[in-house]
C-alpha cells in the first residue's frame, strides 16, 4: 500500500480525499455537468465512485487527489489517476467544480500528478479518456502534450483516447 502523497504547484496543494470532500464531489456527480464522466449518477453509484477513487490507493498506488488553493484552503477539484476493470489503460482525468472553470487550475493538477506518475511511480503510459464533445477537456489533453490514440482500447467506444508520454 503506498500512502497518498500531498502534491504543490504555485497556487494549487493537491492532497488525499477526505469524508469531507463527499458532499461537494456528490453534488457535482449527481449534476448534468457529470454527463461526460457517466453521469448524473444516483446517490449510491456516486458513493461507489468516490470510494473507488479512494480505494485505488491500496490496490495500485495511485488514485484521486483533491485541489485546494493554496491561499484560501478551497477545494477547487480533483485530478485523477484510475486504474483496473472499468479502465482498459491507466487513465489520468481531472475536473474542477464549474466556479472554478477556466483559471487554468485542471492543466497545473494534471501536469504536477503526470510528473509525479512518471518520475515516482514510473508509469510507462497513461490515457486519457474524453467525451468528445467535451472540447475545453479535449483542448487540455493536447496542452498537456497528449495525443490522440485512435488504436487504444476504450470502454466507451464514443470517447476519444489521449496518450500521455
């Protein structure tokens, strides 16, 4: 079992989930903005979902983080790294709650967790995977330095694959 680490970039502290963070991420998941991630979710399939991203830690060494400004303590989203049998590949993903949108606070997470996932945990590959009509995650995929994989398994045969490194 590796310990979740607690990750910094200028303005964002990523770190573990807490209880604390299930009314927010519930919300989200039960909204229409949860429709490129599978949603809106009932209330048990999101509690599973936020357990998942918990529980990953323990079976593969990786799992969901939280994004908190690091000025006024605010979780601000979540980035990702999902692994096992809903994911064919490793999958790096990212939100950040809609207020929060479009500050550049997604691209920071996944570019800090994507260096720690190659550089600490060494993994050789990571994925992402992208509703295709979600354009602005689409467009951070490719800022990310991701390209489109149109050869990866997918789940979802509608989503768009994006190769990290």
């Amino acid at each position: 079992m590796l310990d979740a680490p607690t990750l910094s970039t200028d303005r964002l502290t990523l770190r573990p989930m807490t209880y604390s963070d299930w009314p927010a991420y519930l919300e989200l998941m039960q909204s229409d903005y949860s429709e490129g991630m599978g949603g809106p979710l009932t209330m048990p399939f999101a509690w599973g979902m936020f357990c998942h991203d918990l529980g990953q830690w323990s079976l593969f060494g990786h799992g969901a983080l939280m994004l908190d400004d690091r000025e006024t303590g605010e979780t601000l989203g979540q980035v990702g790294i999902n692994a096992g049998p809903l994911f064919p590949e490793t999958e790096l993903g990212w939100y950040v709650y809609p207020a929060f949108e479009g500050k550049g606070y997604a691209f920071e997470a996944a570019t800090v967790y994507r260096d720690w996932a190659r550089d600490v945990r060494k993994l050789p590959t990571l994925v992402s995977y992208i509703d295709a009509n979600n354009i602005r995650s689409r467009r951070l995929a490719e800022r990310l330095g991701a390209t489109l994989d149109n050869k990866a398994p997918r789940k979802d045969p509608e989503d768009l694959v994006y190769r990290h490194f």
